[in-house]
C-alpha cells in the first residue's frame, strides 16, 4: 500500500529508514515533487545515488518501481506500447471468413492486443508507482520531445484507442549524468535536483549504516582512501556504491586497519580500470605503507 509523505522531515526520515541518506535540498525537492505532481531532473556525476534514490521512493513510500533505462536509438515502441502482430495476425487468420474487414479491424486494435512498456505502465496502475527514466542523456532530443506529452499531461496519445490517461500519479524521476545537454522543453516540465559526491562526514555516515559492524577507525580510514582516489585523474572515480561494497568486504575479511597490502588486495572493488589501478597504487597504495594517510588510534 502507498503512502505520501506528510513533511520534508517526514520524506527525509522515510528515506533513511529506506537505506537512503538525504541530505535537506534531496528531501525538500523530493515533497514539492509528490505535492506539485512534478518530474524530478536528477543530474550528476555517475555513482553518486541518483538511481538510487528512486529505488529509496519506491521503498519508502510503498510504491512499485517501473524502470525505463535509456540508450541511444531508444524509441516509443520500446518506451510506450507496441502491437502484438502475431495476436493480431492470427486474429485476423481466424475472423476474416466469417466477418467484414471493418469488424476485424476495429476487434485488433483493441487493449487486449496492446504490449504496454513502461511509460505506458506506469500511467496506467490503479496504484500509484515511482517512475525512473534512467541516464535520459543517452537517449536522443526525439525521445525527448515524446516524452513531453507523458511527463506534461500524464497521458499517451494511441492513434488507433485515443488518448490513455493516468489511472494514478506516478512519482517520476529522470536522471542524466550530464554527457549531452538536455532540451529546454524537457527541462522547464521537471524540478532540478543536482547530486554531488557528499563530503567524507556524510559518506561516513553512509557506509555505516550500509556495514554498521565495522570498526569506527576501518570506516573513516576507508572514506578518507576513497576520496583521495576519487582525487586522481582516473577513467571512472569510485562510486558510493562501491565504497559501501568495499566497506562490507572489509567487514568480511576481519580487517582491523586499511594498510598497502589490504589496499592492494582490495582496490579492485572500488577501481575498475587497469591503467587506473596502476594509479592508485602508486599515489595512494604507497601513502598508505608509508603510514601517511590515518591512523588507528591507540587502545
């Protein structure tokens, strides 16, 4: 069963008790979004919690998640509905004896004979669901320009039914780690909502309540490397995904400090290209032995 959220204090609380921290511009635009029936633009770099935080919407308020990633050359057959030619021409083969071609034409153009995708889905929920329209710059300005209608209006025009309007509101979000510039028209329709890195206090916090079992002084020591890697000019800067997936690994392993070695024999959970494993083996791998970043405390 859905639930709305009553306050910005009352989103925020819900998110965290979702696995979501959100700091207050998050929780403030994530409101107005559910009071205003707008669409949420989440812009920023990539692995910062932009998909994540639809999937955090769709546990904190109880609504069903309908994903629609974007790639190039997506187009409305795969984003809205389609026909099902093969229901339709069998349909076809069984009725045109015994009936006029209006009858038969008018019987296959019906619901029954429609594929919805996800746009189409998730306007048409009785149950109100949280819409992601994932990495929406991949997709091109043609995607773009038919997406206006279903974000503006929340309906689809079908040619061959009319117009298919929303059952209930979804919560949409569309998130862009910015590769191309989005279209004004695609903008003025959405709130905006940038996402950032947070700063080493709040990732703390992050990777504690994702592995709250790890030792205080393996956690700050372990945000404090992924920043100075995150610091490097590498092909794909460490997520926040990958600092949680590190930190549970950790955990996993029984460490009791982050040292060269452990850095050595772990980097790969948080580094993800060969030349930039070279890298942080040499600027940070060597800090670390070196006894230069942290230190555990005593006792």
């Amino acid at each position: 069963m859905s639930a709305d959220f009553g306050s910005i204090e009352e989103t925020q609380k819900a998110l965290e008790s979702a696995g979501y921290l959100a700091g207050d511009s998050t929780a403030l635009v994530c409101f107005l979004a559910q009071e205003l029936g707008k669409p949420v633009l989440v812009e920023g770099p990539a692995g910062v919690g932009k998909t994540e935080l639809a999937k955090a919407l769709s546990r904190a308020g109880g609504r069903p998640l309908i994903r629609l990633q974007c790639y190039e050359g997506l187009d409305e057959a795969k984003a809205l509905y389609e026909w099902n030619y093969r229901k339709q021409l069998l349909r076809i083969q069984v009725e045109a004896s015994d009936a006029g071609w209006q009858e038969v034409k008018d019987d296959i153009f019906g619901e029954e004979f429609l594929l919805s995708r996800p746009l189409l889905t998730a306007i048409s929920e009785e149950q109100p669901v949280v819409l992601l329209i994932d990495e929406i710059d991949k997709a091109d300005q043609e995607f773009e320009a038919m997406l206006l209608e279903v974000l503006s209006e929340f309906q689809v025009s079908i040619p061959e039914l009319g117009v298919v309007k929303a059952r209930s509101h979804p919560l949409v979000l569309l998130t862009s780690n910015n590769s191309r510039e989005l279209t004004e028209a695609l903008k003025r329709r959405c709130l905006y909502l940038w996402l950032d890195y947070p700063d080493a206090g709040r990732e703390l916090e992050i990777v504690r309540l994702h592995a709250p079992d790890l030792q205080e002084h393996v956690a700050r020591k372990l945000v404090e490397v992924v920043h100075m890697v995150r610091d490097l000019d590498l092909k794909k800067p460490p997520s926040i995904a990958e600092s949680i997936d590190w930190a549970r690994a950790l955990l996993l392993l029984g460490a009791e400090d982050v040292d060269g070695e452990l850095l050595k024999r772990t980097m790969s959970i948080i580094v993800k290209h060969r030349t930039d494993l070279d890298l942080v083996a040499e600027r940070v791998g060597v800090k670390l032995t070196d006894g230069l970043i942290g230190s555990r405390p005593a006792g």
